[in-house]
C-alpha cells in the first residue's frame, strides 16, 4: 500500500481544530476527492479484456481509531498478477512491488501492466492541492464562526 503525506499536516489541523474548525470533515472530503480521482485514472489505466477488472476498482473513505483513510482497491483474484506481472517476466520487470509478492522462476509468464500504482503516482500532486483547498476552506469556515 502507498501513502501519500503532507508535512506539518497533522500539527496545523490540530491547530485548526482548537481555532472551532472541522478538519475531520475537511479532510474526509479531501480524500474522498482523492480517492475518487486515483480510482478515475486507475479505471483508464486498465487492461481491458472482459471488462471485469475495470469494472472492479472501487473507492473507500473511511474513519477509524481517528484515522481517516482512503482506499482505491478491486477484489478481482487476478488483478495482483495484471499490476505485478508473473513468473521471469514480472521479476525481472522494474515496478513498484509490495513486500511479499514473489515470483516462479521456471516460466517466462506474463509482464506487468501496472494500473493501481501509477494512477496514484500520477495524481499525488493534485491530491495535495486537493487536501490544502478543503483545509483552506474549513479555515474559511472556522472564520465565519
């Protein structure tokens, strides 16, 4: 799994939070957009044979033990395979890979074509304009008060 971190984040909502603020509410909507966005480009991203891996990725924005979490994922059995290749192929390809993942090496097998990854990749910027805006508007907010 990737994270994406801003620094002096955590520091300034409590901050905010003192100041009569909603950050959790800010930073829901903040990845929720995030989410929604990594989930739009990870579906471009996509091989397309049948339709069902595309049709697959999903999006969550949750909160648990004060900790809000987004996640894009599909619970297709073979989409690890499509992100991370298999057999001599997908070892010897240079993409990101999760501890655990390995590979038999008595096959040539099947080269990545990473869709998961790089939609993160490409959207980290934009994610963290995207959390900045919703804090900057739950500044506003708070202002208001």
């Amino acid at each position: 799994m990737a994270n994406v971190e801003i620094e002096g984040l955590a520091l300034l909502l409590a901050k905010l939070d003192n100041f009569g603020g909603n950050m959790d509410k800010a930073l829901q909507g903040g990845i929720d957009k995030a989410t929604r966005r990594v989930k739009r480009d990870a579906k471009l991203l996509c091989p397309v044979d049948t339709s069902r891996l595309r049709n697959s990725i999903q999006h969550k924005t949750s909160k648990q033990d004060g900790k809000i979490e987004g996640v894009v994922s599909t619970n297709v059995e073979y989409a690890p395979y499509v992100e991370f290749g298999t057999g001599q192929r997908g070892e010897q390809a240079q993409v990101f890979r999760p501890v655990g993942i390995s590979y038999r090496l008595d096959w040539a097998g099947q080269p990545p074509i990473p869709f998961l990854f790089p939609a993160l990749v490409q959207n980290e910027n934009q994610i963290k304009k995207d959390m900045i805006n919703e804090v900057k508007k739950a500044i506003k907010e708070a202002c208001k008060k």
